[in-house]
C-alpha cells in the first residue's frame, strides 16, 4: 500500500469539500457563512491552493452530516488497517 503524498491529500481534501458541497445542493456562499470564512475561501479550498484548519473542517462535516475523517480521506478501509499494524 502507497501513502498518499502532502499533495495528493490537499487535492483530495478539496474535491471532497466540492463534491459534498455540490451533493448538499449548496453554493459557495452558503457553505462560507456555515464555516465563517469567504466564499474565496470556500473557493482555495476546493482547488486546494490552500487547506482549511481543524476548526473549519468540523464545522464543514457537521454541515454536511460527515466526518473529518472522510473529508481528509482517512477513513478508507486500507487506511485503518494499516494503523493498526
């Protein structure tokens, strides 16, 4: 099993936030006010120029009825197995 690189998990942080956001049916602005940030931050996000901080994930996945964890990808199967070793 290969670990993901720094950004390769930045790329998929921000497709994740964008996907969620776009299932939820909501748009930029509606997720920046959720996470008290700008929408040009909602928008840095997703084409991962830069990353949100823990607070702003939390706030993301209670909006979104998740978990950080799916949102930085770690809670693949391959990726709990190979915590445990």
């Amino acid at each position: 099993m290969r670990n993901l690189t720094c950004e390769e998990a930045r790329m998929n942080v921000g497709q994740r936030i964008r996907e969620h956001r776009e299932a939820a049916g909501l748009l930029q602005d509606d997720l920046a006010k959720s996470c008290y940030v700008s929408r040009q931050t909602i928008s840095n996000w997703e084409r991962n120029r830069t990353l949100p901080d823990i607070e702003s994930l939390k706030r993301i996945a209670g909006t979104f009825g998740t978990t950080v964890d799916a949102l930085i990808g770690d809670d693949a199967p391959e990726n709990r197995s190979a915590r445990g070793r």
